[in-house]
C-alpha cells in the first residue's frame, strides 16, 4: 500500500491490485469514491477548523465576540479594520489578560490605546510634570521649575507630546481636553497622519542651473516627515509620524559630523537620502538649512566631496555652485491622513475593487504585459520584456500585431521614477475594440499585479482613444496608482469604461499645463467614467452617459467648477467635492458637496447622510446637513486645508461640526476619509480608556496632528 494521498483520502488507501484494475474499467471505483472523499475533506476542514477557533490568533472571524464575552473587553463600533473593527478587535481580545496585569501603566495605556485605534499614541503622565517642591529623597534633577532659556531643542518641543517643562497646576478635567497638568492626570497623545516612505524618488529641478530641487517629483513644498521605527510607542519626535523639524535634523546631523553614530541618517532604513549621479550623499555632507530663499551651500574645494543643503520643513534641496547634475534621486517620508490618492501604500484591495468596477472579470494572466522601469534591470521575468519609458510602452501595445477582441494587457511601471513625457497625439493609448489595458505601479512580475511600494510620477498628460466600432466585449482602461501633472483626456470614441484608482492628479508647479489635474471625456456614448481613492482637481464630461466617484477627492479647482457632467448620471459615495457640481441626476452618500450643486432630474436620485449648500437644486435630502435654515448658519465643513501639497489636505478639522464629523450613515465623518472611521475610532478608546486606569487617575486623549 502507498501512503495516503491528501487529495484521495479513501482511494489511495485501497490496495495497488484494485486501484490497477480500476484503471483498465476506466475508473468506476474512483469516481464513486470522489463522493466519499469530498465529504471526507469537508469533515477534516471542518475539524482543523474548529481546533484552529479555540485560539485568538486564528480563529475565524465570527468567533471574536464570543471569545471577548469570556474575557469582557467590551465590543468596538469601529477601527482600521473596517466595520466592526474586526482587526482591532482580535488584537485588543489577544492582549487583555496581559493589559489588566499592568492596569494604569504607560505601556499598557499605550498598547491598548494602539490597539484599539491602530495610530501611534504616547502617554505623558503630566502629574510628573508639575512644578512642586521635590522630596529630598527623592530628587528629580531633570524637572526643573523654571525652563532654560538657553536651550533651544527643548523650548521647541514646548506644546508637543515631547514637552518636558514643568508648569503649575491646571484644575480643568483633562477628559473634556482642557486642562492637562494636574495629580492624577495622563494624556495620551495620537498621531492620525501616516508617513509613507518613498524611495527611488526623482527630485524635482525647479532651477537646475541654480541648483534648486525638491523632494516632491510634482515640485511643490511639502513637510518631510518622521516615520515609527517599531511598533512601540514614539520615544522622540523622529519615530513620530510628525513633520521633521529643522533644529532635529540640524541636530542630527551635527552629532553625526562629532562622530556620533546615527540610526536615522547612518542606519540601514535612513530618514532621507540624497544620491547625485556618481552616488549617494554621505549623511556627513548634508547640510540641514532654511531654503526659503534657495540659499546655495558652498563650492567644493579641490577633490573634496560636495555638500547638499536640505529644508526639511519645505522638502527642498539645493546644490553648491558648478554643479548642475541632469538627475538626483531622493528617499523621504511624507504625511497624508489615509490611503488616499498616488501612494506607496499596499493598494491591492483598491485595484481588486477597480477591476471589479469595470464590470467585466478580469483573467488571471494577461495575453500581453510589459513593464518600464528606468533601471535598466529589468522586470525580473526574462519573458517580460521592459522599456524605459511609458511612451514606448504605450507604443509596442498600439503595435502589437493581430489585436483579437477579448485580450487583456498590462503595462506596469516598477519604479517610482520620473517619467517627463506625454502619452498624446501619436503615443496615446488606444484601446481596439474589445480590449482591456491596465496601466498601473506594480513591483515584480506584471502579472503578479502586486501593487504597493512605488509611486511613478507623469508629468504630461494621458490621452485614450477607443476608435473602431463595437463588439461583444468591452472596451476598458484601468490606471491605478499613478501620480501625474497633466490631465487624463479621452478622445471620441467608443470606450465602455475608464477606472482610476489610487491616482492623484495634481497641476504643475508653474502652472503652465492647461487644465492641469483634470479628468476629461467626450463623445462616448457607452463610456462609464470611475474615480476610486483619486484626487484630482475635476472631471469634466460631454456625451458621456455615466460618472462614479467612491472615497475620492475633486477640487479646488480653477474657476469653482469642480464637477461638471451635465450630461451625465452622477453616483457620489463617500467623496469630497470642493467645487461646484452639475450633473443631470445625482445620487449622493456620505459625501460633502461644499459648493452649490445644480442638477437636471431632480425627480430622480437622492441625498442622504451628506452635506450640500442650502441653495443648492438637488433631488429630495435624507438626513443630510444642514437641517434647516437655522442651522445653515452654523453646520458647514471646515478642513484642516485645502492646499494640496499639505499633509492634512481634505481632512476635516477639529472645529468641524459634530452633525459633519459623525454624519456618515455608520457614524464617521462624511467625506473622502470616511474609511479611516475616526470618530468611530476615538469614540472606541474613550469609552474603554476606564477599563484601563487604576483608581484615582484621570486620562484625556489629545490629537498630536
């Protein structure tokens, strides 16, 4: 006898004489077998799977609330694992017993807290920081009563989580987020921004010649930022996903010059990294400086290395006199509230959801891929072949013989390289009838589609064309996660559908684009246009039948115009609109129209859980904002800015009104961010922050951000 087969339990356990004598019959014993086999295996599934449900760690996910009733950690509204809080939910269940062990700890307070929110948090025990008269038993030399004017690094953290000043007692309750020095009060502090390192990135060359560059490859002045080394809470400003301050990174880079080793610049994974052409940029020849005026380091002397001044407040970079290099590559952190828009984040949910939006499925392997990339390496797969720029990658797809209807292609960029050109005129993307194009920021092999890690940037426009005339099969394009300057323009035709997911459109820092950041399409009468976790300036449609926006952006937009598809039924579903809209029908959830809104049928479609001007001609509200005209005065969406390159661009403030904040239908805030689920989230840890306090303690949550 043979040893048993996984796949046929029964028919590999039968003797080799009878299983030899169902093959010459033609297998008549094996497919009555089959039928004993396959309840065999769900029998065994289902017992691995009921001894897998007595363990936290991989249980099924039905199993959590009866595992949290033994140990009573209470239930969770919301969290970064999406409705419910499933995620948080299992971790928050596996550290209980260890968390009531040390009940009224920092570490515990920050564990949970991490735990249940899923941002980085640090407790400060501000009791300890109050200015009394010490015990001679026990001095505290570091908690002085008066600060030292002298010392610049610690008055700049006055305010932060990071302030060690001591002050005078402060009677207001810290769990209403007033007061915070007081006995028996510690405040923890959360940090809702995430930094999201890119490397491989292409500076920006505002002035070559002058050696003006910045970190952004759109050119724009944005914060660099710190990044958590660990899962732990931030011990210094630097693990904090916080805007990196010059005094820090001068400070670095001073002891680094002593001699002092530095994990943030020296280390293996470096805050930021410069590399010029003949190599990178020792972290000793970085210059930390205010380059609000462009200010140029010295010229090299004779053989010695050149210096690079960096701002880390504006992401800007200047290079010393005679050296005018064509390309510098830099690696940096950037601040944003969610996954949202161009991004090195793990975007493989978002382009399932994409190609599921597209309405057709999508196989498994293409009948045509390529990848680009800069690096002449290559894709990896030797049946891949790679090209350097997107324009040849559009153009062997345009080329490729015997387009058949029902094929599928991929180009994939794996890099998050600077690509200067245009995809217009002769290299636009031409879809023949009947076949589909993915165009996206992949790692590895194309069509392993393994979308995260990388941020290209485009800084012309995207032009497609479907010409020919209709098949069976749709017509579709698909761009997801690209980062481009110019706008996305489809020419008339006969194109069924265009998905952007996970794309950010942005204007030139000059201005000098026409219609920079825009989505346009016109004369598609079957075309379907659809805008998932995109930021873009506005959409504009002419004889285009249908436009879906889901945790997208629109706007500000040049002329107020965000939104303009008259022509066309408009879905919006937990979006932010920061322009006027025009639309012929109009089906809004969760979303903010913060400007007027005018549509055609207003017989048809509806508003619910929304925000939309009172003036606004819209088809009949549902518990939409503002209520009446007595609350019209008050309720409107504040944000913490408008300004794009901003790391809290589309966010709403603090200052918010409650009936936007927690508007949504399931309790969060209207708008693009309605996944993050904030409120929901704070809502979770002050109702469970109790179960955690000793006697006598008082905590209050603060937003670091």
């Amino acid at each position: 006898m043979t040893p048993a087969d996984p796949d046929r339990p029964v028919y590999r356990l039968l003797p080799e004489v009878h299983r030899s004598r169902d093959a010459e019959l033609g297998h008549p014993l094996r497919s009555l077998l089959e039928v004993v086999e396959e309840e065999l295996l769900r029998l065994r599934e289902d017992i691995d799977g009921l001894y897998d449900n007595w363990f936290v760690e991989t249980c099924a996910a039905w199993v959590l609330p009866y595992l949290a009733d033994l140990l009573g950690p209470g239930d969770l509204t919301g969290g970064p694992g999406g409705p419910g809080g499933a995620v948080p939910r299992r971790v928050l269940v596996a550290h209980t017993l260890a968390d009531r062990r040390r009940k009224g700890t920092p570490g515990a307070l920050e564990d949970a807290a991490r735990d249940i929110t899923g941002w980085p948090v640090r407790v400060v025990e501000y009791f300890r920081l109050l200015g009394t008269t010490q015990n001679v038993n026990h001095p505290r030399p570091g908690d002085t009563r008066t600060p030292d004017l002298r010392d610049t690094a610690r008055l700049a953290l006055i305010g932060t989580p990071f302030d060690r000043t001591s002050r005078t007692v402060d009677v207001r309750h810290a769990d209403r987020r007033r007061g915070r020095h007081n006995i028996g009060v510690v405040g923890l502090h959360l940090w809702r921004l995430a930094a999201h390192p890119c490397t491989g990135v292409d500076a920006r060359a505002v002035d070559a010649a002058a050696g003006r560059w910045t970190f952004d490859p759109a050119g724009r002045d944005l914060p660099l930022f710190g990044r958590p080394r660990s899962a732990a809470a931030p011990a210094e400003e630097t693990d904090a996903p916080a805007p990196l301050r010059r005094l820090r990174l001068h400070q670095e880079l001073t002891a680094l010059r002593a001699g002092s080793p530095s994990t943030l610049l020296d280390g293996p994974d470096p805050l930021l990294t410069v590399t010029l052409p003949d190599g990178p940029v020792e972290p000793a020849r970085l210059i930390c400086a205010d380059l609000t005026g462009w200010d140029r380091p010295p010229a090299p002397s004779d053989g010695a290395a050149p210096q690079v001044a960096v701002d880390p407040a504006l992401g800007r970079l200047t290079l010393p006199p005679g050296i005018a290099p064509e390309r510098v590559r830099v690696a940096y952190s950037y601040g944003s509230p969610g996954n949202l828009g161009a991004g090195p984040y793990d975007r493989r949910a978002t382009l399932r959801a994409a190609l599921a939006a597209a309405g057709t499925p999508w196989p498994d392997t293409p009948d045509w891929q390529i990848a680009v990339s800069r690096d002449p390496a290559g894709s990896g797969d030797p049946s891949v072949p790679t090209v350097t720029t997107l324009g040849a990658a559009v153009t062997a797809w345009n080329e490729r013989p015997d387009p058949r209807p029902g094929q599928v292609g991929v180009i994939a960029v794996q890099d998050s390289a600077t690509y200067d050109e245009d995809l217009t005129g002769p290299r636009r993307i031409l879809i023949p009838p009947g076949n589909r194009l993915i165009v996206l920021a992949a790692a590895g092999r194309p069509a392993a589609l393994g979308a995260f890690g990388l941020r290209p940037h485009l800084t012309g426009t995207i032009e497609a064309a479907a010409p020919g005339g209709q098949v069976a099969q749709p017509s579709q394009l698909v761009l997801d996660g690209l980062s481009a300057e110019g706008r996305i323009t489809v020419a008339p035709g006969n194109l069924d559908s265009l998905v952007v997911s996970g794309c950010t459109l942005a204007g030139d820092r000059a201005a000098t684009l026409p219609d920079g950041g825009l989505i346009s399409a016109e004369a598609n009468p079957r075309l379907a246009v659809r805008l998932l976790r995109t930021v873009c300036a506005g959409v504009r449609l002419s004889d285009v039948p249908r436009l879906d926006l889901a945790d997208s952006i629109l706007g500000p937009c040049a002329g107020g115009l965000a939104l303009d598809a008259q022509p066309a039924d408009v879905g919006i579903e937990a979006s932010t609109v920061l322009g006027r809209t025009t639309a012929r029908s109009l089906t809004v959830s969760d979303s903010i129209l913060r400007d007027r809104a005018e549509v055609v049928w207003r017989q048809q479609g509806y508003l619910r859980f929304s925000y939309a001007p009172p003036d606004s001609r819209v088809p009949r509200r549902y518990r939409c904002q503002p209520a009446d005209d007595v609350a019209a005065g008050r309720v409107a969406p504040a944000f913490d800015t408008l300004d794009p390159a901003a790391p809290g661009f589309g966010r709403l403030a603090a200052r918010c009104p409650a009936e936007i904040v927690e508007g949504a239908e399931n309790g969060a805030e209207m708008g693009a961010y309605r996944f993050v689920r904030q409120p929901r989230r704070l809502a979770d840890l002050t109702g469970r922050l109790d179960d955690h306090l000793r006697f006598g303690l008082e905590a209050g949550v603060f937003l670091a951000d």
